[in-house]
C-alpha cells in the first residue's frame, strides 16, 4: 500500500470521482464509498487499468446514516494504520424552497449533507489524529452564500455545514490536523441531470479537485471557487 492514504465520501461520480482519480494518479491508496456497489465495480475495473500503482478500497455503504458512515470508517481502519487525508464530499442537490419543498427534503439534505461529515468525521478522527500533518477538507456550496431562492432548502443544509466546518476547525486548532472548507460554484455533476442548462456555465469537477491537491498540506482554511465569466 502507498505510504500516503485518502478517504473520500461520494467518490463513484462528480467531484469525488475526480478528486480519486487525480490523488490516484500520484500513487495514494484511495478509499471511497458509495451507495450503488455496480459504480464501485466500475470504479476498481477502471483503477486497475489505469491507476495500477494506486490501491483502491470500496465500501457499499449509505452514508446519510450514522451506520453507513461506521462501516466505511471500519474498512479504513481495517486497511489502513493512518489516513493523511479526509475529504468530506458527499451530497445531493435539488430545487426546492423551506416552505414549499417536499416535506422531507430539509431532513434528507441534513443527513446527506451534513450529518454524513459529520458522523464520518467523528469516526474517522483518531486517525487524522495520528497522522502527522493530516488534513480535513470539506466541500461546501457557494449556494450557502449566495442563497438561491429556488434552492433554499439545499443552501440551508449547505450552511449549515459551513458552520459544522467552522466549529471542527476550533476544536483542531491545538492539534497536527489542518482543515480546508472548499466552496465551489455550480459545478457540472451528474447531479445536473434533467435540468436546462450549459455545461460550460458551470465548473468542471476537475477544477474542484485541483484545489484539494493544491492545498493537501493544509496552507488555506478555506478556498472558493466560482466560474470565470
């Protein structure tokens, strides 16, 4: 296994897939979880054809539940005696306001967009701990600060998140463990499925796991990214 190891939260697509791929490519162990195992079977087919100097580890799991996060914290601690990096990236996205969305969509969003990193976090921190100069990174929304009223609901747990970052960031301001809140702009992503609208508007996934990369070492708390115009 490679000295160095990263653990990624919805890795099969989007911007996980991206940040697996580009950490794969420097030869880190990659650890990924997700909910559909066919994707996960894909993702290792591709890995040994492309990334044989990278190892990858899948987890089945459902990570907007407390269980699901667990399960994958417990592969990793299986394989792994450290974990360098955490990248808390898992989320859906869709419209719908506070008052007028689907009645569970608030609780949905808060599981899957906050409550993943959290329970994650938790479980995978004696890890981070361990690890000399590791680092947390967390990718938020620009829907947090913008606040697109269409949005609302999707932007509330995206805040909500920001905060949960911030809050993490204080209670690891005394140790070896760096965090890095990322606020991207729309970005293209299956989640886009359906609705009218240009790619080139958005970001690529790839823009978005460049900064991972560029800031493993922990040098920026938080970073935002937005198309260029």
């Amino acid at each position: 296994m490679s000295k160095n190891t990263i653990a990624i939260s919805g890795a099969s697509s989007g911007i996980g897939l991206s940040i697996a791929q580009l950490f794969a490519r420097h030869h880190w162990s990659v650890f990924v979880a997700a909910r559909q195992k066919t994707a996960l079977d894909q993702m290792q087919l591709i890995w040994e054809k492309k990334f044989p100097e990278s190892t990858l580890h899948c987890t089945v799991a459902d990570l907007s539940t407390q269980e699901g996060c667990i399960l994958f914290a417990s592969n990793i601690k299986k394989h792994s005696p450290q974990l360098n990096i955490l990248v808390n990236n898992v989320g859906q996205f869709s419209s719908g306001t506070l008052l007028g969305g689907a009645t569970d969509q608030l609780e949905h969003f808060l599981r899957t967009n906050l409550l993943s990193a959290h329970f994650l976090t938790r479980a995978l921190s004696p890890l981070l701990l361990k690890t000399p100069q590791s680092c947390l990174f967390t990718i938020g929304s620009i829907a947090a600060i913008a606040w697109p009223e269409e949005m609302a609901t999707y932007a509330l747990s995206k805040a909500a998140l920001h905060a949960w970052h911030r809050g993490v960031r204080l209670e690891l301001k005394k140790t070896e463990v760096n965090t890095c809140l990322i606020i991207p702009g729309g970005t293209y992503t299956s989640s886009w499925d359906g609705v009218d609208i240009d790619p080139d508007e958005l970001l690529k996934p790839q823009e978005v796991a460049a900064l991972v990369w560029k800031h493993k070492a922990g040098d920026k708390e938080e970073v935002t990214i937005v198309k260029e115009t």
